[in-house]
C-alpha cells in the first residue's frame, strides 16, 4: 500500500528542521466521528461531498468495486502495519432502504493477509493478496464466497507500501496489476524480506511462467487464455488509464507519470539501452496545500510535498463539468488531501498542470483522514477510500518510540467512504435499481457508447463472459458508425477480444476522424499484420498523419514490419517528429535500426543547431557498442576522430563526434584481452590529450575509461605530463580540468598528494571539484579524513558533492557522523533525502547513531521556543502578522519573491511547515541553519576580510551578500582563505521583538495563501 514512502523529493533546501523522534510533543489528536467528518473537508465552491459509508460497517477499507447489480465490494487491509496474521477481509456494503447510504454489511471474505487491491470478474472478483491473486466467487447466493481460487503466484511479501495491488481492466482485455521492486527491509527484514519468485499460473502445469518477481515491473494477465507479460515499466499503489488507453502510474513522491513505450517495442531489440520508459508529466512543484490541524508527522515523513502520493485515477465520469474529462486525481493520504491535475497532450506523452492554484480538490482539516484510493461509480460520481488511521506511515521509517507506544493500529476499527458529485446532484440511485448484469446483449453493445467508463467497462466485461454471436452485427455497426468516439472505441476492442474484429473493419478505424480511434486502430492492426498482411499498406499510408500520438504508435508498430518502405516510413515520421525523445526510441526499438543505414541517414542530415540530432546520434552509437561488433566500433570511433577536427578545425558546439563517443561509452565493456581494439584505445589517447576540442577530448578521455589506457610508453609518459599540467596555476583551467580527470584513468592513489593541493578556494570551481571526485575515487577513507579537516574551508557547492562522498559505504558514513557529533559537520549540509537514508539504512549500529544526532536539539534555548508555542493556540491576524513581517523580517526575507529583501529564505517555500517547527526556527535560528544560510569569512591575499552569505559561485569568482542586499563579487585568485563560521546569518533573540501574539499574527500572515 503506498501510504507513505518518505524518500520522495526533498521538502525544502532552506530551514528544515528534522524535529524529535516519533510523534510530536503535543496533545494527541483525536478522531472525528462519522457524523461531524462533513464539516472538515474543503471542495470546490460547486462539488458536494456526502458520506456513503462508515464504522461500524466497515473498516480499513483500501479498494472498493461497485459490481453490475449495485453490490459495494470493499477490501479492507487491518494487519497494516505488521501484522500478517490473515486479518484481511473483503464485505459487500448493501443499501437496503435505498436512501443512498450504505445500511448492510456481509463479510464475503476473510482470512486473507495484506490485500491490496478487487476488480470484478465473471462471476466473482480477483483480490490481489502478496503473493497471490485470488479469485473468489459466491456459489449458493449467501454472501460469502465459497470458492476460493488461486490464480497467480509468486509475488513478494515485501513492505505492504510496495506490494502488488489493484486489479484492473483494460480497454485491451487484458487485466493490469499495479507492481513495483520489492523494498529491501532494513529493520523488519523477517517480516517484510521476501523478495518473491517466478510468478506463474499454479494450476497450469509447464505454463508461462515470468522471472522472479516479474523483475519489480508491472504485470498484466488473462486469465482465459492463461497469458501472462511484464509491462516495461511500474507503478506503487495505483494505476490508471485514459480515454484512450494510455497508462498512467504513480508512486510516493510522483503524482503521476506515463508509460510511454511498451515492453514488446522495447523487447525486439536487444541492442537498444533505454535507462527510462516513463515520462515524468506534472509541471509544476512537488508542493501540496494542506489545512490539516494539528498534523501528525513521523520521523522521516517529508512535509509539505508529495510523500504518499497513490490512487491516480484519470476521471471519466461524464458527471463533473470541464475540464474534468481530461482531469487526473491523486489522493496523498499524509497531508489528508485529494490532488487534481489537468492532462494536455505533449507530443508522444503529457504535461499534467494544478486544476486549482495554491488549493487542492479536496482537503480535510482532520489529520486522520487517510485517502488512498478512488473510484468512478455508476453515477460518474466519484468515491474516496478513507482508510481513517491515526498513523499512516510505516515503521520501517518510523522511531522506536512510536513503534512501541500502541499507536500503530489506531483506527483499525474505523473507515469511511465519500461520493463526491456536483452541487445539486441527488442521491445515488444505483444502490437500489442496478441491474446491468440481467441486461440484454444489444443493450450492453449500447452501453459501449456510455459516457460513464464504469458502464462501458462492465459493459464490456459482460459481453467477453457471455460470447453473444448475435451481437456481433451491432457490434459491427458500433464500431464502424457510432456517433460516439468511446462507444467506436470499445467495440474494436470488445470485438478483439471476441476474435471476431476483421481486416475491413479495422482498415475503417484506420480512417477515422477522431484521432484517438486512430491510434488504437494502429495498435489492433499490429496484432493482425501477420495474418492480414495487407494491413501493412494501409499503415504506411498514415505517415503524415495529422495527430503526433497516432504517429509515434505507427513508427512503434512498423518496427515489426521488415521493409524498405516501412524503414523509409518510420525514417520520414523520425526526422518529422525528431525534438521528441519518445520519438527516437520508438524508432531504435526497430530490429534492424542498428545495422548502419539509419546512422549513415542522420549524419548526412545533420544539423548542428538542432540537440535532438546529437541525442540521436549517441544513442544509435550505443546501440552500436551494446553490440559488441569491434569492427563497426572501430570505424565510428576512426570516423570521429581522422576529420578536420583533428587538424585543427575546431568543433561546432553541437557537433555529432563527441555525442558518438559518448554513447559508445556508455554502452561498451572493458575489452577482456587487453591488446583488443589497441589502435583504438591509442588513437583515443591523443585525442584526449591534444585535440583542440574540448568536446572531443573529453567525449575522449569517458570513452578510454571504458577501453582501457594502451600498454604502451606513451600511456605512462602521458600521465606524467598530466600530473604536471593540473598542478601548474599558470596553465589554461580547461587543460588542467582534462589532466586531473586523465589522472582518475590511473591509480588515483599516486596523486593523492597533488589532488588535495587542488581542493583549495583559490582554484577555480572545476579545479576544486574534479579533483575532489578524483580523490574519491581511492577507495579508501582518504577523501573522508581530508574533508572533516578541511571542512571549514570548502564553499557550498563542494559540499554537496563531499557529502556524497560519505555516503558511499559504512566507513566513510561512520566518519561523516563522526563529523556532524563533533560539530565540523552541521546536519543541514547532509540535506533532507540524504539524512532519511542515513536514517533508514541497513546498517542497525549506524541508523541508531544516525537518528540520535541528525534530531537533537539544543536544550538552551527550548524553555523559550515552549513557552512560545502556547502561541499556536492563540488566533492571528494576518494583517497584524504583516507588520510583523514588516518590522522584523523583510529586512533580510522575501514571500514568494516580493515583500522585502532576497537575503535570507524566501519565507513562500516554508508556508506548509508545521507552525512548531517555524517557531522553532525563528527563536534558535542556529539550531537548524538552512543550506546556503551561514555565514563565512573570506581572507584576501592583499589583507582584506570580507564576511557574509556566499550568493553565488562562477568557476572563477564567488559572490558575497550581506544584510540589505549588498552584494560582493571576489575573484577567487584574490583568496587567501575562506571559513564558515557555524552561524546562521539570522540573529537569535527575536523573542525581544516579538510576543506570543505577535509571533501567532506572523504565523497567520507567513500561512497564508497567496
């Protein structure tokens, strides 16, 4: 279940402040009953929200399904946390009286672990329950399920946030099961440290059977044809498609993503590397906008930014107004909210925008109000699964006082469920009079043309059940001549799955005017093209097609056509639609993409102007050394390097012969024979050391770190010049950035003396950066020694890379914690993401140590931060607050990028703190200084000192700001030395400024929207 992973995206770089262990240090919130729960939430001035259901009926509900006679299945998960005991259950909600509300309850299952997710099917359901999928059915009509059948096994029992869950239908007849990796457990590794099998019909014996755990993919499956695959991509707890069958994913710090390519584009050419299949579609910050009161956050939750984020469902309703019909909504249980983004399309993929600004869809000021999953219902209303818990989060990321406080399992015995629906809408009616299921074939041809998709869904299920030749006329004429996109749409498909969809019929999807016909039309014909050949005709007629998604699918779909007119097509759509990656891909995923001719065509249309042409070139010159084949690697790298540019014409600045480099260094292995490929590897030798491109020599230089220096004298007296050249300050900086990194081709170790020399604030950045990462590089703890006696002196952008450096193994970690308790260190250089790892890692003696000093306070000042959080039950005036801010902050702070001077924090980036921990921050301002926020002393060479922020660095000069947004620029061959003090740049003792009211006026002006 995805209630919260707590690694997503850092919150924010600036005042963070990692609070005590466990559950804050006050009262206890207590849970809203059933009755008062309407009065909490917030929604859109013209939607209503109304409660379906709730204790005692139900309770831990995580996935609901409404089936064709109106019967509310609910799958309700009690062992989360831990327990695995078999506490899980399935109950059908009934609605006796028809009032619209939820009166009877059955249990139709028990016994059942961790489940996950229901979907309807014949005439049961499947309920996903690691490691299996189960189909339960009601035979004598009591309610209760008494068959119980295992379809699937084989998934991991990893942390239930991460299990495979929630079945669902395709509009292709297949069923999608929302899966990810199995979490490695660091602190419940008995309970949670199964990582799963080969996943397999057990009934079938010699059966298709997937890799163990489907390798953490996605699955999808049909259970009548026996059929199994891994999809090319993964989802956390939640999945969804559009109108049109796009797949849309979601995981914890995500809101939504789209898997652009499928495995079966992927999977035809071995030779292709493709590091990412999904496209990332939100365009905007990771933000929410909650109004819990008094939130409960655990140790290593995130706040103030998606950290739970689950449940995507793409709206299809036909009930909400626009824009709803293009609108995604994502429940974020942590922050108690339901987020809602508007879909547009972007070429091959999405972009994804807020619906509302600085607001969301839904919000609830009660912090035990827990979304996590929805539903589109009969109505095209749309239900929230409230799993209504005290603690979401999991204690594999929790402190172990929470842990052992009883706390886990508050409101196990406590659910709810909500309809939301535009202002005016009746009660739901379904609840009484749904009788799809005894409904006639014509009628559930008709209702393919629905605008709700829970009827065309059901519709289409029904009709796969029954087989109804008869129906095959209407479906015919649906599919050729409804008014209805949806209704053309889902009569291909159900007459795909039927077998019975023909040539001529798809030829007329092929031609239809609604685009997104087109595209599916594209995907049915690929599953004809062997029997129906002369499908591949009229595809290649669509070339120009209008709509850029039906001609990315086409250009995937002719991979499987081996022609020269297909290759010239897909050619052609490549070249029009190159600036799109997806685009490229689809085209390389082509078996025969490699053999040269494509390359051969790009260099010869070259355009420098135009990146997407380098793009290209690297990864077909990947696809090139993924191969193996040294002779067609020798002659790109011979290509590259015998042109004008090796005499002395220098290289545009988008040239294709570093970008061929590159990809072969990306994809190429380290020769086993070490004389292999030796002209090569000695023609990129003195490319790298004498070209007189940049570019080029350092496309060079990744290239031999893959092959190999050649065993020759040259190769030693080459490393000999280069040791010289990055020590000598007079020689060019570029040059002397190529040495140092020439030298990591060696033992860095024979360096190490040189390389400190090089970390020094008199260099230039790159300098001091290079030969930092050239010093990590000795595996040793030679890198972690030299930093914590020389940490003072390094500016922030060396910082965030020698954090990094620690956090390679438990040596080097232990060293780094050595540094914060010593006070070298301040934690807030180790930031947010790298601090939950430090938290949570495996090691139990370093995640202890970690948790103790990465949330200890300093006690001399926290009678007065106490005392000043009585101010938080004081009510503030925004007015007042903003002079307040005026008086005391804008001197030094900006709110959202106006209101004072840009010195410190934008104050903007801090409005969904906790107010306790903004309180904290304002009276002990050196407890949690913000990234970027200290204040550092830099020494002169001419006797000079110069105090204040470092604003910015450039390879050759730094930036000091100082209070009213004095600004100084250094050239960093004037520095003699430079130190940061270990003091934020905010004074302590506002508390002389400021009151309790006045601190809850600032408060109220700081929170406010704007």
């Amino acid at each position: 279940m995805t209630i919260s992973k707590l690694l997503g995206a850092c919150i924010l770089p600036c005042l963070l402040l990692v609070t005590t262990a466990g559950l804050r240090t006050k009262p206890v919130t207590r849970e809203v009953p059933p009755e008062k729960a309407l009065a909490t939430f917030q929604l859109p001035d013209n939607f209503q929200i109304e409660l379906v259901a709730s204790e005692p009926l139900l309770s831990d509900p995580v996935a609901m399904e409404i089936d064709e006679y109106g019967r509310m299945y609910v799958v309700e998960m009690h062992g989360y946390p831990l327990d695995k005991s078999g506490t899980g259950k399935v109950r059908i909600l009934e609605d006796a009286d028809g009032d619209g509300k939820m009166d009877k309850t059955t249990v139709f299952a028990e016994g059942l672990v961790l489940p996950t997710g229901i979907m309807r099917w014949k005439k049961g359901i499947l309920v996903t329950d690691p490691p299996n999928v189960l189909y339960l059915e009601d035979r004598d009509g009591d309610g209760r399920s008494d068959i119980r059948d295992t379809l699937l096994t084989g998934f991991a029992m990893s942390n239930p946030q991460h299990n495979f869950n929630n079945p669902l239908l395709g509009i292709d007849n297949w069923i999608y099961l929302g899966h990810e990796p199995a979490v490695t457990a660091k602190v419940f590794q008995e309970e949670f440290g199964d990582r799963g099998g080969e996943i397999f019909y057990p009934k079938e014996k010699g059966g298709k059977t997937l890799p163990q755990n489907a390798l953490g993919r996605s699955v999808r499956f049909n259970p009548d044809r026996k059929d199994i695959e891994i999809l090319s991509s993964y989802t956390q707890f939640g999945h969804t498609f559009d109108k049109w069958g796009r797949y849309l994913l979601v995981s914890n710090a995500n809101p939504g993503y789209h898997e652009v390519i499928a495995a079966r584009y992927l999977n035809r050419n071995p030779d292709l590397l493709v590091s990412n299949v999904t496209q990332s579609i939100s365009d905007h910050s990771s933000e929410v906008f909650p109004i819990t009161k008094n939130p409960l956050h655990q140790l290593l939750t995130d706040v103030g930014v998606f950290t739970s984020a689950c449940g995507i469902t793409s709206y299809q309703g036909g009930l909400f107004p626009a824009p709803f019909d293009s609108v995604t909504l994502v429940a974020e249980p942590v922050s108690n909210i339901v987020h809602a983004d508007i879909i547009r399309d972007k070429g091959a993929s999405f972009t994804a925008s807020r619906l509302y600004k600085d607001k969301e869809f839904l919000a609830s000021t009660d912090p035990w109000f827990r979304p996590v999953n929805m539903y589109i219902g009969p109505d095209g209303a749309l239900y929230v699964v409230d799993y209504y818990r005290q603690i979401i989060e999991h204690p594999e990321w929790m402190a172990d006082d929470v842990i052992k406080s009883g706390a886990l399992y508050n409101g196990v015995d406590k659910g709810r469920i909500y309809r939301i629906t535009p202002k005016g809408t009746a009660k739901a009616s379904w609840t009484k009079n749904l009788k799809l299921g005894d409904a006639p074939e014509d009628e559930l041809v008709q209702q393919l043309a629905n605008p709700n998709i829970w009827w065309r869904r059901n519709a289409q299920r029904l009709l796969l059940d029954r087989n109804p030749q008869h129906a095959l006329p209407a479906l015919e004429k649906m599919a050729s001549n409804a008014a209805s996109p949806a209704g053309r749409l889902h009569a291909l498909w159900t007459l795909e799955g039927l077998n019975k969809l023909g040539t001529k019929t798809i030829v007329h999807a092929l031609q239809d005017k609604e685009a997104g016909v087109r595209e599916n039309a594209v995907r049915l014909a690929e599953l004809h093209l062997q029997q129906s050949p002369e499908l591949s005709e009229k595809l290649l007629n669509m070339r120009n097609d209008a709509n850029a998604k039906v001609r990315f699918q086409l250009l995937a779909t002719l991979g499987f056509v081996d022609t020269p007119q297909a290759a010239e097509v897909r050619q052609a759509i490549l070249f029009r639609d190159l600036n799109d990656p997806w685009v490229q891909i689809a085209a390389l995923s082509a078996p025969t993409s490699g053999k040269g001719v494509l390359m051969d065509a790009v260099l010869k249309n070259y355009k420098p102007a135009i990146p997407a042409y380098a793009s290209l070139v690297e990864r077909l010159s990947t696809m090139a050394g993924t191969s193996g084949d040294t002779a067609a690697i020798k002659k790109l790298v011979r290509n590259a390097l015998t042109n004008d540019a090796s005499k002395g014409k220098p290289l545009t600045k988008a040239d294709w012969r570093p970008a061929l480099l590159h990809g072969l260094a990306q994809s190429m292995k380290k020769p086993k024979d070490p004389g292999a490929l030796k002209d090569t590897k000695t023609m990129l030798l003195q490319a790298a050391l004498s070209n007189p491109s940049a570019a080029l020599r350092e496309a060079s230089l990744r290239l031999l770190k893959t092959t190999g220096l050649p065993q020759s004298n040259e190769s030693v007296l080459a490393m000999q010049r280069s040791a010289k050249l990055a020590a000598d300050p007079n020689a060019a900086p570029e040059r002397r950035n190529d040495a140092i990194q020439f030298l990591s081709l060696d033992n860095p170790a024979k360096y190490e003396q040189i390389l400190k020399k090089l970390v020094a604030p008199h260099e230039p950045r790159a300098i001091q950066l290079t030969a930092l990462k050239t010093l990590s590089a000795i595996p040793d703890e030679t890198v972690s020694h030299f930093l914590l006696e020389n940490w003072p002196s390094l500016t922030p952008d060396l910082r965030d890379v020698a954090i990094s450096t620690f956090m390679v193994n438990d040596k080097r970690i232990k060293l780094l914690l050595d540094g914060v308790e010593s006070g070298k260190i301040h934690q807030e250089s180790i930031g947010w993401p790298r601090s939950v790892g430090l938290m949570a890692q495996g090691n139990e003696a370093l995640r202890n140590r970690s948790r103790a000093l990465l949330t200890k306070k300093d006690d001399t000042r926290q009678g007065i931060i106490k005392k000043y959080n009585e101010a938080l039950s004081l009510t503030g005036n925004a007015s007042s607050g903003k002079m307040v801010y005026q008086k005391n902050c804008s001197v030094c702070h900006q709110i959202g990028g106006s209101e004072g001077v840009a010195f410190g924090p934008d104050l903007g980036t801090i409005r969904n703190r906790r107010p306790e921990s903004i309180v904290g921050d304002i009276l002990d301002p050196n407890l949690s200084i913000a990234d970027g926020y200290d204040i550092w002393i830099i020494e002169l060479k001419a006797g000079e000192s110069v105090q204040g922020l470092i604003a910015n660095e450039t390879p050759t000069a730094i930036t000091v700001s100082n209070y009213g947004g004095q600004k100084t620029v250094i050239a960093r061959k004037d520095i003699k030395s430079l130190k940061a003090l270990g003091m934020s740049s905010m004074p302590a003792g506002l508390e002389a400024e400021i009151d309790q009211q006045a601190m809850a006026d600032l408060l109220a002006y700081i929170k406010q929207p704007k």
